[in-house]
C-alpha cells in the first residue's frame, strides 16, 4: 500500500483544526467574555448577582454536565443544578461555599469511553446553552430561525450578505424580540463560563479524544474515504460556529451592558 503522507498530513491538520482549535478558541472565548461579566456583577452587585441574572444559565449549565455525565455513564453521587452561595460558609474542603450549583460524579478510571467522556462532560455547557438559545430563537423568533436555517442551508457555501438580509427582513413581534434578548442575557451570563474544575475534567479526557479523531482520520485517508468524512465534520461544525458566534456576540452584548450599568452606578 502506498501511502500520501502529505494527504494524511494536510487530513490531520483539517481534523485538528475542525474538532480541536476551532470549538477551544470558541470556549476560551466565551468563558473569558461570561467570566469578566460575572467578576463585574460580583463587585458591582455582591455574589448573589450571579444567581438572579444567570440563573437560567446556571441552570443549564449544571443540566449539561449531568446530561453528558449520565451518557459516557459516570456515576453521579450528588447534584444541584441551581442553589444560593454562601460565602460565610466553608465547604468539606475548607473552601468558600460560592457554588452556584454542581454535579458530582465517580467513573471506572479503567474505561477508555468514560474516562474520555470528562472531555465532554466539561465543556458541555457551552454546547448545551448554545442550543437552548437556538431553540428559544426557534419558538420566540421563527421567522429569524427559518431565514438562519435556510442560509446555513449550505454551510461550507455560507452566503453572509443573505444572514443580514435575514436579520433585518424577520417580521418576529417586538416583545418576542426583547423576551429573547431578556433570556439570552440570562443564559449568558449564567451559562456560558466553564470554572476551573470544568477545564480540568476536561483535560483528563483529551488525550484519549485527539487519539480517536487521528486513528479514524488516518484511517479513513489510507483507504481513500477521508473525503466524506471531513466534509462530514465541517458540515456539523460550521452549523455549529454559527450558532456559537451568536453565543460570543450575546455574550459581548451582555458583558457591554453590564459595564455600562456597574459605570453610571459607581459614578452617580
């Protein structure tokens, strides 16, 4: 067999940057974005902040991660998916209790399949929340969700002037309008950023996913069907930037307006 090292090179690459550099810049994005967001309200409006403007988010985000849990089959020992912080109050390991809510769950360290599972368990939120936002666009908003679907009907041909036609011709009634942006702010700032335990759940899982998406890219290059395969991935990930490049410009929004709130604020 001969093999195109340059074709299996430039395949890696693609997968790599499709399922590895493309979804890590969106989360480190939106996690940085959502976390400056919930410093401010910390500072501006004291923890319990978080909660009453972020608890759909929150909620979301806790319900991500036991979702994912539960499919790569972890044990859950405990869960909440919303509670109030209680700063004055020391967890079991000595640490302020500032959860706003948690999933705790035990698996068979000796299971590759859910061993890599913490790398989707953990960055769950910043998928799950993005498609609750797509869903509320396509109850609230369907002349808008149908204008998106229709554009991105053709994701590796994406046509951007049609996105704003899209945007500016959608006849949704006003207040479904300003519901949306309402809720969308909500979730941003509730769910969108992945603490420091989700990031590092995630990096127990990564070796083992890098590992598959190379055995099955090399794979599929050596036998002359990588074609299908990448188109396949770019397909799902283009539709998927859309959705979380409206995730990041929310978020961007609702980051810009909390500023300018905590501003008028500290200087009235």
């Amino acid at each position: 067999m001969t093999v195109d090292y340059a074709l299996l090179a430039k395949n890696l690459a693609l997968i790599v940057f499709w399922l590895l550099v493309l979804p890590g810049a969106f989360i480190a994005l939106l996690t940085g974005v959502n976390r400056n967001t919930k410093q401010y309200l910390a500072n501006g409006f004291g923890i319990n902040s978080e909660l009453y403007l972020g608890f759909i988010g929150i909620f979301f985000h806790e319900l991500s991660h036991l979702i994912v849990a539960l499919l790569f089959g972890h044990h859950i020992t405990q869960f909440r998916l919303l509670k109030r912080p209680h700063p004055h109050q020391r967890t079991a390991n000595g640490e302020k209790d500032l959860a706003l809510g948690y999933v705790n769950h035990t698996w068979n360290q000796s299971s590759w399949y859910q061993s890599t599972g913490n790398l989707f368990i953990g960055i769950a939120p910043i998928f799950g929340c993005s498609l609750v936002l797509l869903g509320l666009t396509a109850w609230l908003l369907p002349d808008l969700f149908s204008g998106l679907v229709t554009v991105v009907s053709q994701p590796l041909n994406l046509h951007w002037e049609g996105l704003r036609e899209v945007v500016v011709g959608a006849h949704d009634p006003w207040w479904h309008w300003l519901l949306m942006g309402l809720l969308a702010m909500n979730i941003s700032v509730g769910g969108f950023d992945l603490s420091s335990a989700d990031f590092a759940n995630s990096q127990m899982g990564l070796i083992g996913f890098i590992i598959l998406i190379m055995v099955v890219t090399a794979g599929w290059t050596l036998i002359d069907g990588a074609t299908g395969w990448l188109r396949g991935v770019a397909v799902v990930m283009t539709l998927l930037t859309v959705v979380l490049t409206c995730s990041l410009l929310i978020s961007l929004v609702t980051n810009f307006f909390v500023r300018i709130v905590l501003h008028v604020k500290w200087h009235h």
